[in-house]
C-alpha cells in the first residue's frame, strides 16, 4: 500500500517536471524570440536619423503650431508638429534630435492651453495614452521621469511590446509631425474643446507644474544648443477666449514676462481675433487663417 | 484580480507551486491554501467584503449541519427560508436597493403622492451575484436531500470561494463541485495541459475578440446619434461578440485554470451563437445560470407542465428574474422579456427541444435551413443585446429609432470599410469556433490531432495575436452583475 502510494507519488512528481518543463521551454522559445526583436528594433531605431531634410528650423507642438505656421512660407524650415503634444514629449524629441542634428531655431507653441493640468494626463488617460506612447516608447524617459509624471505602465508595455518585440521594424521614429492644412471652417465644437482644455469632469483645471518644467528646460535645452527659440500663439475664436479660466490667463501672462525679460521673443496672437472663416474650429486655424498668420509671425520676427 | 493582468500571471504560477509542491502531501493543507489564494485574490478589489463571503459561507455551513439534524419539515423550511434570505437579502440590499427604493418613489408620485427616494451609496462587491447563488444552491440541494451536508468546513469554505469561478462564475453546483474538495487531487499531466490551452483560448476570446468590439461598440452607442444605420447594426454586432468573447473568455479562463489544480468546473458556454432557435441558444449560453433558474425556479414553479397561461407565467417569470439578475435596471427586465416572447411561440408549438444535438454533425458546412436558421436566431440575438448595452431603455429605443431611420446603407459596403480589420478577424474567430463546435471549447482537440509542432505553432500565433491585436484592455462586463 505504502509502495504504491510512493510509487503513484513519483509518477505524479514526473508528470508535474515535464509539464512544468515543457511550459518552461514553450516560454523560452518565445521570451528568446521577442528578446531578438527588441535587440533588432533597438540597433534600426539607433541607427536611423530623423528625416529633417536639412532644415534648420523647426516648428514644434501640438495641433496649434501644426495648423497654424506654414512651414513653406518660411525659410529653410519644418514643422514636426504632432496632436495634443504635452512639453514633456516636445522635450524628449529635441533631446533626440539635437543628438543627431543641427538646427539653428525653434518655433515652439505657446498658448494658454499648453500650460494646462490637461496636459499632465496625457500619459495616463486612456483617450491619448497610447498615443503618446506610441511617439515615445524608445526616447520617453519614463523611469527617470517616474515621480514627477504619472504614467499608465500596462499600457506603456503594451505599446512597447507591439512596437519593438513581434518583429523587426523598419521606422521606430513617430515622433515626427506635419503641417496640416484644413480647408473647413467648423466653430460648432467650442464647448467640447474648452471642456478638454481646462475642465476635467466639471472641475476646473489649474496650471500644470509639469508642463511649465518641462518648457523651462525646452529654453535651457536651447540655450546651452545656442538654438534661438520662439514663443508662438494663434488667434483662438472671441467665443473660446472668453472661457478661458482666468487663473490660466494669469499665468500665462506672467510666462510671457518672465520670457520678455529673458529676451525670448514671444509672438502672442490669442486675443487678436480673426474673421470667422479663417478658423478651421474655435481654436484652430484652418488654411487661410494659418496663411495670414504665418506671414504675420514672419514680419513681427523681422521687427524684432 | 483580472485574468488579463500582470498581478495574476504572478499569483497563479505562485499559488500552483504551492499547491503541488508545498501543500501536496495534506488535502487539509492543499484546501487552506485554496481558500487564502481565493481570499487574496477577491481581496485584490477590496478587502471589506471577504467579511461578506466569509459570512454567507458560515451561515450556509451551520444551516446544512442544522438540516441535516432535524426531520421536522416546518423546522427544515424555516432553515431554508434563512438561507434564502441572508443571501438573497445580501443581493437585495447591494444590487437593489437604490432601484426598488427610486421606483417606489415614482410610483407613489405617480399616484399622487410626495415621496422622495432616499439614495444609498452603496458599492456593488463584485461576483455577489455568483457566490450568493452558488451557496444557496447548497442549502436548497440539502433542504431537498440531494446531497449530504458537509461537516467539512474547509472544504465548504474552499468550495464557496474557489478563485477561478468566484467573480464570474460558471456558478457550480455543490453536487458537482462540493465532493472534488474531499478526495485528494491528482495531477494530470493531459489535464494540465488542457487547462492552459483553454487559458490560451479564453484569454485570445477576451483580449483580440471582446477587448477590440469593445472599443468600437462602445463608441457607437455613446454617439448613436452620430452614425448610419448600417454602423449601428455593426455596432450591435459588435456588442454581441464583445459580450460573446468576454464571458465565454472568463470561463474558458476559469474552468483552465481550475483544471490546473485538478478540478473541473462545468461547461458555461456551448457555441451558442450557431444555435438553430431561442430554445437551443438558452441551453449554450451561460449554462451554470440558465440551468440553475431552471432547476431552482422554473421546475419548482411547475416548469412546461400545466395549462397554457401557466407555460405562459413560467416562461415570463423565469426570464424576467434572469433578466433582473444582471442588473437592476428596466433595461434587463425587457431584455428578459424579450427572450421570453422568442422563447414562446417554441414552447407552445412544442418545438423548443427540436434542436438538442450540435448543429451540422459530421459536416463541414450547414445545410441552407440550418443556415438560414442560425442567422435568424442570430439576428433577434443581436436585437435584444441592444437593450442589455444600452445605458437605459431611452437609450436603447433610440439607438433603435437611429438603426431603422436611413435602412439602405445596410447595403452600402462602405459603410463597413472602416472596420474591416476586426471584421476580418471575427470571421477566423467564427471558422475557428465552427470547426471546434463539437468539443467543450474550440480548440479542445486540437492535443489529439495535431502533432506538436503544428500545436506549438498555433500557441504562438494566438499569442502573437494576442499582443499584436490586443484592443485596450477593458473589465470584464460580468463583473458588474
């Protein structure tokens, strides 16, 4: 009796190590498999320089700058531009360009907006997070960064497993934006854009530490580069400026002094409210709109 | 703890450790274990109401000793009658409360009346639904002498909050369930290998299929008004395999990861969209509950038997409660009664056990009738999952109201060019389950016939799949019933 329950016990204990080694080896395989594809996709995104086509100027931001500066109006420029970008990434793609290139200016969006909360859960929200994820999962300096930045790290994973360990790929750089030209005119979505600007679940949203941090350091950045940096802001629709919070405003102007002071040219248009067809929404500038503003920016930087 | 986390994928291996290495030599040990595991894990959400299972569990142990003491049949009800109100009285309170107490508000407005409805604010603890079932089970199987009652209150304890079905079902019968606690747990190599297959397949189910309809049901019901009919006839669609994939994914999950400790659970999910009628669907979809209101309430109240408006009541009441069962909310309750008006006309034609047997035995493909009849069963599939996503029966109506308005751009194909890629990929979702409709899940004998080679390289390509179409990782619905 006692045999054979030893017996029946070892049989067991065999079958449980060959399980157990079987799931081992299956796992194996496939953590050897995504290791190799990471260690390829690292040497590819290292080894790729990004595509400024030898410009020396670039205009950077969010959807502001995106819309409204026309990169083939101005001299030798690029606007690498991207939606709802926060300081914090615009700071992570400078570090990574500046590595590699050599620009002379930087036309950065600055308006009331970008110093909102807003911006702070942008790597948190599910609405933008992966997004963002997606532009930054090899420049993000998300473990240093850890503290001061609240961060969705399952989703993070996620993006990164997706993007570097299935298999090779080819551009790992997405941080690069665009001009965007938009021919409509649409002011319908005024409340649903102050809404997401500075009001989370009907609170109202203060200035974010963060955001003003991470444009410090964009400025130092440039200065130790000796890149010149440009502060822009376009013409926002009477009806959207009117909701701004004022403690925003507050702020914002106090930024602009604060950067006046340090001769940084601010080129500030927020309240010089333009004819309604030139908005393509009730912040954004559509084609027309971002052709006067443009030549605008260019004139008051010649005057400065 | 969810399925799909990274907290789980480090407790189970840690917990199956222990359980085979640690804990083997004692069934006592390996039961303690269990319940700690079970208790850690329920845990994960909130810890104020392991003090909820614990004391629906004792209160059910002390009343089965009890039964089993006495003869006297006023004494035995009476027994009963506490069973039932404890745990049906748990439910009541944290699932019912606000909406009997508002609806009695409005009633008696109605009347003419001033009443205003004192809103508790009360947090649902998640899986309520399952365990206060699961127990209840056990007092009423004992009150009816179909089981003997345990003294073994580990057993009983590990048998009411077992992990792998605590939150989500399938909600076990202790006939089934209760004995595995008593005899000493052999592993199975087949069996545990089995048990990560269905892991695999439940976890695909959820991740690729419910997690990725999710997204895109989710933002075609919140902004109906938005959309043409056709991409809100996708939208139901969608709701449908997302509810499809995420329970039957739960379950494949659970009843794997049972399988892993050398139990097994009961089969909670039977292809139940190729049924060919109502009737077939109601006997593949969520089994555990379907045939637990058929043997707790169905049978008791007189079940088919009877006169017409008593097949009629039944069948009414039965899915009514079942629809009141997910939620407390009129939505469901119409829902259920939807199902009912479907159910009838089988039941009264006696056609309701026509179709016992898997659709299309020995075939690779449907005969035409069988066809036509599963894509019309389908379809009033479809439209009754309206109301259950819907966030009320405003809502529901018109999204309706929307989904009929402009009719022909259902056959514009357009209209469904931007979702191509997951409508790709439900369609290798339904062949894959098409071809393993025979088995308990679909890729059940997949161990059998193929080598291992081909079987490793299917692992790896639902894995791979799952990483690379993973949709946004959402809660599992059932956990809010």
């Amino acid at each position: 009796m006692v045999g054979n329950h030893k017996n029946s016990f070892i049989f067991s204990f065999k079958k449980m190590k060959k399980f157990i080694l079987n799931l081992l080896i299956f796992l194996f395989i496939l953590f050897i498999y995504m290791g190799l594809n990471v260690l390829v996709n690292f040497i590819i995104w290292k080894n790729q320089k990004p595509p400024l086509k030898e410009a020396t100027t670039i205009i950077a931001g969010d959807s502001h700058p995106m819309t409204s500066l026309n990169p083939k109006l101005l001299y030798n420029t690029i606007n690498i531009s991207q939606g709802a970008e926060p300081y914090v990434l615009t700071y992570w793609k400078l570090k990574e360009i500046l590595m590699l290139n050599k620009i002379d200016t930087l036309i950065l969006g600055f308006a009331p907006h970008n110093i909102s909360e807003f911006n702070d859960k942008k790597f948190l929200n599910k609405f933008y997070s992966n997004e963002m994820f997606k532009r930054s999962y090899f420049i993000g300096e998300f473990i240093e960064t850890n503290n001061l930045i609240e961060f969705d790290k399952k989703e993070l994973i996620n993006v990164f497993i997706r993007n570097t360990c299935l298999f090779p790929k080819l551009n790992h750089i997405n941080y690069l934006g665009n001009y965007d030209s938009i021919n409509e005119s649409n002011l319908s979505n005024l409340h649903s854009d102050v809404k997401r600007h500075y009001y989370d679940k009907n609170i109202k949203l203060g200035v974010s530490k963060i955001s003003v941090k991470y444009l410090n350091r964009i400025i130092q950045i440039c200065n130790k580069n000796n890149i010149e940096i440009l502060l822009i802001s376009n013409p926002v629709h009477l009806n959207y400026y009117k909701k701004i919070p004022k403690m925003i405003i507050k702020e914002y102007d106090n930024l602009k002094k604060e950067f006046a002071n340090k001769k940084i040219f601010v080129f500030d248009r927020t309240d010089f409210f333009y004819d309604d067809s030139l908005y393509a929404n009730s912040d954004h500038l559509n084609y027309n709109g971002s052709i006067i503003f443009t030549k605008q920016f260019k004139k008051a930087k010649n005057d400065f | 703890m969810l399925f799909n986390s990274i907290d789980f994928a480090i407790f189970l291996p840690i917990v199956f450790i222990l359980y085979w290495f640690v804990t083997k030599k004692s069934l006592q040990l390996q039961n303690i274990l269990l319940i700690i595991a079970s208790y850690i894990f329920y845990g994960w959400w909130d810890w104020c109401f392991l003090s909820l299972i614990a004391f629906s569990s004792f209160v059910d142990y002390l009343i089965g000793i009890q039964l089993s003491k006495t003869e006297a049949t006023e004494k035995r009800k009476l027994l009963l009658l506490t069973s039932i109100l404890v745990n049906i009285g748990f439910l009541g309170f944290f699932k019912y409360f606000n909406f009997f107490a508002e609806n009695f508000a409005s009633a008696f407005t109605l009347l003419g009346g001033n009443f205003e409805a004192s809103r508790l604010d009360i947090i649902l603890p998640v899986g309520i639904s399952f365990y206060t079932f699961q127990t209840l089970s056990y007092s009423i199987d004992v009150y009816n002498k179909k089981l003997e009652p345990t003294s073994d209150i580990i057993s009983f304890f590990a048998f009411v909050s077992f992990f792998p079905q605590l939150v989500a079902g399938p909600i076990e019968r202790a006939t089934n369930l209760l004995p595995q606690f008593y005899i000493k747990r052999k592993f199975q190599y087949h069996k545990a290998v089995d048990g990560m297959r269905q892991i695999l397949w439940g976890l695909f189910k959820k991740i690729v299929i419910a997690d990725n309809c999710a997204e895109l049901a989710n933002e075609i019901f919140n902004n109906y008004s938005d959309h043409s009919s056709a991409s809100l006839a996708l939208g139901a669609i969608f709701f449908t395999f997302q509810i499809y994939g995420d329970f039957s994914g739960y379950s494949d999950i659970a009843i794997g990861t049972a399988r892993l400790f050398g139990f097994n659970l009961m089969q909670n999910f039977s292809f139940p969209y190729f049924s060919r009628d109502i009737a077939e669907f109601w006997r593949r979809w969520h089994i555990s509950l379907s045939t637990w209101f058929r043997d707790y309430l169905y049978i008791p109240l007189g079940g088919s038997k009877g006169r017409i408006w008593m097949k009629v009541k039944n069948t009414f009441i039965i899915f009514i409660v079942s629809g009141f069962w997910h939620g407390a909310n009129w939505k469901f309750v119409v829902w259920g009664a939807l199902n009912a008006l479907y159910f009838l006309p089988l039941l009264l034609t006696n056609k309701n056990r026509k179709n016992l047997n898997t659709v299309a035995v020995g075939k690779w493909l449907p005969s035409f009738r069988e066809l036509l009849s599963m894509s019309i069963t389908f379809m009033l599939t479809v439209f009754a999952w309206i109301f259950f996503r819907a966030e009320n029966l405003n809502h529901a109506f018109e999204y309706l109201l929307n989904l009929f308005s402009n009719p022909e751009t259902f056959f514009i194909l357009k209209s469904y060019s931007p979702h191509k890629l997951i409508i790709l990929i439900l369609c290798v979702f339904i062949l894959i389950e098409w071809v393993g409709r025979n088995d308990k899940y679909a890729l059940e004998k997949l161990g059998f016939r193929r080598n291992k080679k081909f079987r490793y390289l299917l692992y790896y390509m639902l894995m791979f799949s799952i990483f690379w179409f993973g949709g946004k990782s959402q809660e599992f619905i059932y956990f809010q019933f």
